[in-house]
C-alpha cells in the first residue's frame, strides 16, 4: 500500500522533527493542551521535561509550517534492544490525519539508527481507539499489567513504511 493510500491528507504542510529538551520547554503549555483528555495518567509539565535515558535523542514532534507544534511522541531507551514511547499525542484537531503513525515511524527510525530492535509501548485497557490504531500500524501484544496492555514492533518494520517528513500540499 502507497503511503497517500494509508493515509488522509493532511489540511496543511507538517514536518517531524527531533523534539530536543529546549523545543520541550517552549513548547510545554501546548504539550500539556494536547494532552488533555488523554485516558490514564494525566502529563503535566514535569512529564513531559522529565530525565530519561536518550530521551532527547528519541523523541519526535510533528510542527507547522508557521512553528506550531501538534503532535509529539516521547521515547527513552530503557535497554539495548527497545526504544519505548512514554507518550504519543496528537493535537483534537489533527487527529486521524496520519500524523500519529508517522510520529511512532520517525521514533522507530531514529531508534534503528541507534541499533534498537524494537519499539514498545503501554496503552491503557479503557483506551480502544488508540489500541486499534497500534495494532493497525504492526504493534502486537507482548505483555499485561492490571490495567495496561504491553505492546511491541518491530523497529525495522516500523521504519521501513516512513516518510522522511509528512507533508502534503
Ligand atoms: C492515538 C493518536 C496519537 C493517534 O494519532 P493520529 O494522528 O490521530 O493517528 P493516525 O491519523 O495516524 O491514525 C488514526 C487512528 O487513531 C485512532 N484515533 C484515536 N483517537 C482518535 C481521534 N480522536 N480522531 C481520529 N482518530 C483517532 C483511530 O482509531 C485511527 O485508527 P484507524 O486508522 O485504525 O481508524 C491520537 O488519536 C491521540 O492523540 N489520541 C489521544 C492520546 C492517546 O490516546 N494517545 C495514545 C496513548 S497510548
């Protein structure tokens, strides 16, 4: 399938790009806007700012032309073979335009750069929609918790269907 078959148009042009700790701090207040609503945990500004291993050499935003930011995925690397995603979040108004999967493909690309082998990830039981939506971009289940459910892709999978940037005109 061609990626303009996978996915909507976009309404305008957007770029992912590393979310450094700097564009984290700048761009906090709107993180945490998006965030809202979000079922499970509620992210505030510690969440997003907080220290993890190579966090800002993972993390990915998706970002206006004109420097808003609308999406972001948050990843460390807990150990050598995984990058996991702490947070994946698009903005109300650009979901289910693509921007979400390409978000967790940029994470994967930059995490087979690093030589991790896969992607993981935990999404709540109650939260269907964004369930369907890892398992329709490859993500299976690897694990449980009381109210969680482990998910895992492959990196190279994963990488292999992106985009180097999202933009549609
Ligand atoms: C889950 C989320 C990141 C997906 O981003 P996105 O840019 O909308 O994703 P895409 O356009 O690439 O794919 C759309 C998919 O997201 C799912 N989705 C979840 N909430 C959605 C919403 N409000 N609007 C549109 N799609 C939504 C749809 O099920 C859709 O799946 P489908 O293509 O199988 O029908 C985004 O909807 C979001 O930010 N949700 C709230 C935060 C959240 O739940 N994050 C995941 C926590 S584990």
């Amino acid at each position: 399938m061609t990626a303009d078959a996978r996915r909507p148009r976009t309404p305008a042009s957007v770029d992912i790009v590393p979310l450094t700790f700097v564009l984290a701090q700048r761009w906090v207040d709107a993180l945490c806007a998006m965030d809202r609503g979000t079922i499970g945990e509620r992210w505030e500004a510690t969440h997003w700012l907080a220290s993890r291993a190579a966090k800002w050499a993972l993390s990915q935003a998706a970002v206006m032309r004109h420097g808003e930011v609308i999406g972001a995925a948050i990843a460390s690397r807990p150990n050598d073979a995984d990058v996991h995603i702490h947070r994946l979040v698009v903005s109300p108004d650009f979901r289910g335009k693509g921007i979400g999967e390409e978000l967790v493909r940029a994470v994967a690309r930059v995490g087979e750069l690093a030589r991790a082998t896969r992607v993981t990830l935990k999404v709540s039981d109650q939260n269907t929609a964004a369930r369907r939506f890892y398992e329709r971009i490859g993500f299976r289940a690897i694990g449980r918790q009381p109210t969680n459910l482990l998910l895992a892709a492959s990196c190279a999978l994963l990488a292999a269907n992106s985009d180097a940037s999202l933009t549609n005109t």
